[in-house]
C-alpha cells in the first residue's frame, strides 16, 4: 500500500491539527509571560509557548537531503493534570508540541498521551507510515503550522469540557520531500491566503486534560459560562 501523502490527506491532517506556535528547537521556546501573576488574572491569549522538552543529542534540523536528527521529544508537563486554566493551557502546548515532533519524527508516543480518546491519532498516521517505511519526511521549518490563542481564557461547555479559539497558519517553507523526489508544501494545501479558526477541545478526564481539535465553523455548542475566573478550580 502506497504511503504517499495525498493532497487530500495532507489537508486533512493540516487542517483539522489546528496547530499552535512553538518551535521544536526547546533554544527558542520562550517561558510564559508571567509566572507571578495569578491564574485568576493571567490573560494567556497570544502565541502558544511550551518549554519542557527531553534533550536526545545534537538536534541537526532536516533538509531536502535528510530527515532531522535528535529532535527534541516533549515531556508531558506536571501541570496538565490540574484542573485550572494553566492546566489546559499546558495540555494544549504539550498536544502541539507532540503534533510538530511528530512531524518531524514519526514519533507518536507524545501525541498519545494527550489524545487519549484517539480523536486525531488516525488524522496523522499518514505522516507515522511516511517515517516508517522511510518513503519521506518534513523539512524546511521546526515549526510546520504556526498559531495563536486569540481568547484570554476558555469557555466551559460543560462541567468537565472547555473550549478554545485558535488562529493558525501554515509556515511557508514547510515541505513534506519524498525519497522518490516528490515534494509537496504545507501551503499549496491551502484553499486561500490567511489564518484558519479552530477550537481546541479539552476535556478533564482520569485526572489529567485530553485535547482535540475542530474547525470553528463546525463547532455550534454553545458554552454554559465563561471559564471560572479561579485559578485552583475550573
């Protein structure tokens, strides 16, 4: 069975990731804005940080002649397990951060350990076999989709589901290379210029955040409240 990423499977993974900013290179991750400031006031909207990631040797970037080496693997993060605003706000950086590693891995350890309900697991296996049967890789950026929180805080759904805006883009110079010699961009998978609008949906489950995503169009739940203004419990 061929594993070559199709344009309409590529567009699927890319666009329904919903993707957020963060480079892979754990160099050039930024810590959040202010750590003093309590969770209560603490507006998180603004590029996605996420800084904890496990060293595995030199990082060598990839290149249309080879796959990366060494790139750094996320930890999941302490902080994901607590009910709070910073707990889903670290849920979310650890899911993208696994999404990216993964795309320049094939690694799908990380992602798992978010995606526990395996809502989007199946949307990257294309990119999983890619690595596995050595057919190809991703080059060009350490970070393929870019994005932004463009709310200060979620919204509550439920009593243990939230939602929260995104805006993302693909990076221009994302390229999937295959060892055939066959390339295909992140960008050309577009339908138009711009960012696109996502929701990620987190839900507190066995006392820790899973996280999946949805195009904002196609999510019609309205929130009961905004998120609780308490930063030791949502």
């Amino acid at each position: 069975m061929s594993t070559f990423v199709t344009r309409r499977a590529a567009l699927g993974i890319a666009t329904t990731a919903a993707l957020a900013s963060l480079t892979a290179c754990a160099s050039d991750i930024r810590p959040l804005s202010d750590q003093s400031t309590p969770d209560a006031q603490r507006s998180y909207k603004g590029e996605l940080k996420f800084n904890g990631y496990e060293s595995r040797g030199t990082y060598v970037p990839a290149t249309r002649s080879k796959k990366a080496e060494n790139p750094p693997k996320p930890i999941p993060p302490a902080k994901m397990r607590a009910k709070t605003t910073e707990g889903m706000y670290a849920a979310i950086g650890f899911w993208v951060a696994s999404f990216n590693y993964l795309l320049l891995s094939g690694d799908i350890e990380p992602f798992r350990a978010v995606d526990t309900n395996r809502n989007d697991l199946y949307k990257v296996e294309a990119f999983v076999e890619l690595y596995k049967n050595n057919t190809g890789w991703m080059y060009g950026t350490d970070a393929p989709i870019s994005a932004e929180l463009t709310e200060d805080a979620p919204e509550k759904v439920s009593e243990h589901q939230y939602r929260w805006r995104v805006s993302s883009r693909y990076h221009k110079e994302a390229t999937i290379h295959y060892t055939d010699g066959r390339e295909l961009t992140m960008a050309s998978l577009s339908s138009g210029p711009g960012d696109y609008e996502f929701f990620f949906i987190l839900e507190y489950q066995d006392g820790a955040w899973t996280v999946r995503n949805e195009p904002a169009k196609l999510t019609t739940s309205s929130p009961s409240s905004s998120a609780s203004s308490s930063g030791t419990s949502i």
